[in-house]
C-alpha cells in the first residue's frame, strides 16, 4: 500500500524507526514541532497537505497527531481518506495508548511531561504548554458549554483542572530513539533544579507502527471517509469524529 503520512516531527526518529520496519510504502511529510502553539496555522499547513494529495498516488493519508490543540477539528477530506489516533495530544501517542495515559495521567492532568522529541534540539526541557493550552480551551465554563455543549464542558473541566501538586512533578516518557542519550538525566537534573520531583516512565511507539502498518482498529483510530470533516469529542475514549462536508463536485 502507499500512503501518505502528515506528522509532527515531536516524533520524527519514532516515526523513521517505525517506517524502517513497516512493509508499505509511506511517503512521509513533517511539521515543526510546537506548531501546535499556532493551531490556526498548523491546520492550515495539514489542510493544504491534504489537498495537494494525489488520489491516483495514494490510497490513505495519514495524521501522526492528536488533536493538537483543536489545530485537528476543522479539517475536511477529499477524494482521500484520512487516518487520525484517537488521542488528546502527543502524550498519548508516546505512551502508546489511551489506557496508558489515564493510568499515568488520569488522576493528575496537570501535571508536566517531557520526552527526548521535545529536548533533542536544545529547547527547554518541558514542553511548554500546559494542558489546558495545549487542547485550545482556556475558557469560562459558560464559554465551554457554549460552544461545546455543558456536558463535554463539565468533562473538560474537571479533566483539567488541578487536583493536587502535579503541576509540580516532571515526567520524562522515554522512548527507544534516544536511549543512548543523556537526555532523561538532563530532565531529571533540571526537574531538580526548578524544585520538582521527577519521574521516568517507559513510553510505547505502538500507535506509531499501528498507524503506518494500515493496523486500524476503532478503539486506536478514527478513519475519516471521503468529503468528511474531523470533529472533536472531547471525551476520553472516542476523542475524534467525522462528519459529512459534502462533496464539493456534486
């Protein structure tokens, strides 16, 4: 099969690694990481890559994304069908799972990650956007219920909201590509320094290899017909949805 793939470079030596094992023809396609700062901007960026696909070329294109701070809704298919994670954002997929994040992260959603994608370039050792951010919500529950209905709003809410002291842990998800590198010491050595306790967890490029081996199960991935559009759900466990767009040549 050949596909395309549409990713952010968070991922890049996960993704290579999984595209030197996978036996389909992908044609792989990145953006700059943190891009999802600019969640207009990036779905603009994926939208034209969408469009710019050759239907007669290839027979699925796929999103190494979550949501991505709702940079994901919005966008509408062709010809082509569009392969997406059910994921809020990138800690899922470094994890491997859903369940994995709700284990790890369930009970505190404020609390701070890491991994060797974001500090391979020198950067800051955290991500720099907190959850709340990072999903595009930083709203009123009024605001919430307004434009998402009140019951994904009460679920945002108490998602996000903090808890406990987790916005004053680090985790580091580590993952094979790096390894090698010292970068998990740095984390730790900086958690340190900023007065965190710190933490390492093992992550999973299951979704990863899933996604370029065309391994698509409904509980992983969502896959968006032709002339859909991508809608976020907001919950933990459906995430992502299609809707019908309309074909624009009828």
């Amino acid at each position: 099969m050949r596909y395309k793939l549409i990713c952010c470079d968070v991922f890049s030596r996960e993704m290579y690694d999984a595209l030197l094992k996978s036996s389909n023809n992908v044609f792989p396609v990145f953006t700059m990481k943190m891009s999802h700062e600019y969640p207009d901007r990036l779905r603009e960026l994926i939208q034209k890559e969408i469009d710019n696909t050759d239907p007669d070329i290839f027979s699925h294109i796929l999103l190494g994304y979550g949501l991505c701070g709702n940079a994901i809704a919005g966008l509408k298919t062709g010809r082509i069908p569009v392969v997406i994670p059910r994921a809020h954002d990138c800690c899922t997929i470094f994890l491997g799972s859903k369940q994995s994040f709700k284990k790890h992260f369930g009970h505190r959603p404020s609390c701070r990650w890491t991994s060797g994608g974001y500090m391979q370039d020198g950067d800051y050792y955290l991500r720099k956007s907190e959850v709340h951010q990072f999903l595009g919500i930083d709203m009123s529950f009024e605001e919430l219920a307004e434009k998402y209905g009140e019951e994904n709003a009460r679920y945002i809410i108490e998602t996000l909201a903090p808890k406990d002291d987790s916005d004053k842990q680090v985790v580091f998800i580590e993952t094979p590509p790096y390894e090698k590198f010292d970068l998990k010491k740095r984390a730790e050595t900086e958690a340190e320094k900023d007065g965190r306790s710190f933490e390492s967890i093992q992550g999973d490029t299951r979704l990863l290899e899933m996604l370029v081996n065309g391994d698509w199960n409904e509980e992983d991935f969502l896959i968006v017909p032709p002339y859909h559009m991508i809608e976020g759900v907001y919950d933990s466990d459906i995430i992502v949805k299609a809707v019908p767009a309309g074909n624009p040549d009828e």
